[in-house]
C-alpha cells in the first residue's frame, strides 16, 4: 500500500512516516519545510519526498496510486491564528480543501485528517467524547472544526472514507522547543535543560491530555487502514483519557532535574487557552482498535533523557 503524508518532515508527521514505512508501507511525504525538517525523515527506499505547499500540489505531481493520505500539514497555533487569521487560515482551512480536491482528482480512497481538541473550547463535561457540544474559542479551533465539516460533506459526495482525528495535547522527541507552535512539555523541558524558570499562563491549575507522539502516529496508521464503508467519515479523540495540571506536570519534569535551580513564574492567561481537557477515547478503541502503549510518567521520563 501507498500512502501520502502532508506535513511528513515536521513532528508528528515524521513518526507517522517511519511507523508506516517500519510496517511495509511504501510512503510519499509532502511538506514545504517552513517547520518541517529533513532531519527528521528516514533514510529508506520506499520514502519519496517532495518539497511543496500542499496548496500548490497537482495530480501530476503523483505518478502512482495512493490508498491513503494522513493531512497533518497546517499552523498549530492558537497564538497565531490570532496574530495572523488570514495566513493561518490559508495553512489550514484552505489547504484542507485542497486536500480534498486532491483526494478526488487522484481518486484516493481514504482521508485522515488531523482535527484537535481545539474544536471544543472550553469543555462543559469531562472526559470530553466526540458528541461533546463544539464550540471554538480560537481561530485555530474554528478551523479544524470547519476542515471536518467540509471532510463530512464531501466523503460521500466523492466515495471516500474518512477519520478525523480530534488530537489532544501531543508531546515527544522532535517537537521544537524554540517554536510558537511547540507544546508546554518541550518548552518546559528546555527551559529546565538550561536552567532557567518557567513560565505558566494562570495560576498552573489548568489540566491537559498529555499523549505520547508514538502512541499518535500509531492511531494514524491506524486510521489510515482500518477497513470503513467508502463515504463514511468517523471522528475519533486522541489522548489518553487521563488530565494532568501544569503544576503536576512541573513535579513531574522535577524528578528528571533533580537540581534545577528555577522557579515557577505565573503571569496572564492567553486569550484563547482552554482551561481543563481531558479525552474520551472509547470511540478511538472501539472504531481503530486505538489503546495507550506509552504511558505518561514513563513517557515524560524518557523524553527527559533524549534532550538532556
């Protein structure tokens, strides 16, 4: 099997290539590598790259057929789509239909697509299942929210199955401290590698769904080949189903530097952050067979020791 990967070069997309090309796949990475890198692809004959904008991609760029197409190309950002709505939405709504183009024109019979937990905002109930009310505090939220819509609508209007995949707060080797779009763990983690203080926006009560980047690649693999009936579009949340606070994660990275002579700053909330999130995943299980490989105090361990 043949799948495409938008945005392959950068954090997770990278994990999702060697996952797919260490089970047999043969894969075709698109990513313009304005946050991408080369670095971070394998080696291996049955990996092509090509360096564009998905935006700018044509069927003849593909000169073989394709199974699937996982689209992790985007700015993952709630600053930024703030700071920037227009560019930040051509990154990720308008490329996102694209995409959708491209599925048709190529007759691909299988879309992934990279949603987040983004799409509903402030969380009246946790855990937080897919039927949970959507309702996006970002710019950022309210496009994955409407990039799913328009996956919805047009699955079984051109008979392709689909999975979005409603990602919660992602961490691991590759993600980029010195990003804006880098998570609280790598930048956290970076901050106490050079002992420095840390900075939290609130007052460090605030809880997340922290999940491994392996465990997520493994749901896209997932995603991408789990038989589905041809124009159904199923939504799945990515996380672990457990919350952990700021402050608890902090107590967490201590263990890994024991000496750290920083502290915990607290300064304003930024417009745009969720307070609480927390998944519910028994859909993911059920619809991908989706289970947690890489626990959370293990995981953050040895994430700790690669940057050190």
């Amino acid at each position: 099997m043949h799948f495409l990967i938008t945005g392959g070069a950068g954090f997770i997309g990278s994990h999702l290539t060697e996952k797919l090309l260490e089970e047999g796949y043969q894969v075709t990475v698109i990513d313009n590598l304005v946050t991408g890198k080369l670095i971070n692809l394998p080696q291996h004959p049955n990996l092509t790259f090509i360096n564009k904008n998905i935006l700018n991609c044509q069927p003849s760029d593909f000169t073989q057929p394709i199974d699937g197409i996982a689209h992790l190309a985007a700015t993952p950002s709630v600053t930024e789509s703030w700071l920037s709505p227009l560019d930040v939405h051509n990154n990720n709504l308008s490329a996102t239909v694209a995409v959708i183009e491209l599925v048709k024109k190529l007759q691909i019979p299988r879309l992934v697509f990279t949603s987040s937990a983004a799409v509903y905002g402030n969380p009246v109930n946790l855990p937080i299942t897919e039927n949970h009310p959507t309702k996006p505090i970002s710019p950022y939220g309210l496009q994955k929210l409407v990039s799913e819509q328009y996956v919805n609508l047009f699955a079984p209007e051109y008979q392709f199955s689909a999975v979005n995949l409603r990602l919660f707060n992602v961490f691991g080797p590759r993600q980029l401290p010195d990003s804006p779009y880098s998570g609280v763990i790598s930048i956290f983690l970076k901050l106490m590698q050079e002992n420095k203080s840390i900075t939290i926006y609130g007052d460090g009560s605030q809880t997340r769904d922290f999940v491994y980047v392996k465990d997520v690649a493994r749901a896209f693999a997932l995603a991408l080949t789990t038989p589905l009936i041809q124009g159904q579009a199923v939504t799945c949340n990515i996380g672990t189903g457990n919350k952990i606070s700021l402050l608890q994660l902090v107590d967490s990275l201590k263990n890994s530097f024991p000496v750290w002579p920083g502290e915990i700053l607290f300064a304003e909330e930024r417009l745009g952050d969720i307070k609480d999130s927390q998944a519910n995943i028994s859909q993911a299980i059920s619809s991908l067979n989706y289970s947690i490989q890489y626990p959370f105090i293990e995981s953050i361990a040895n994430f700790a020791r690669a940057v050190q």
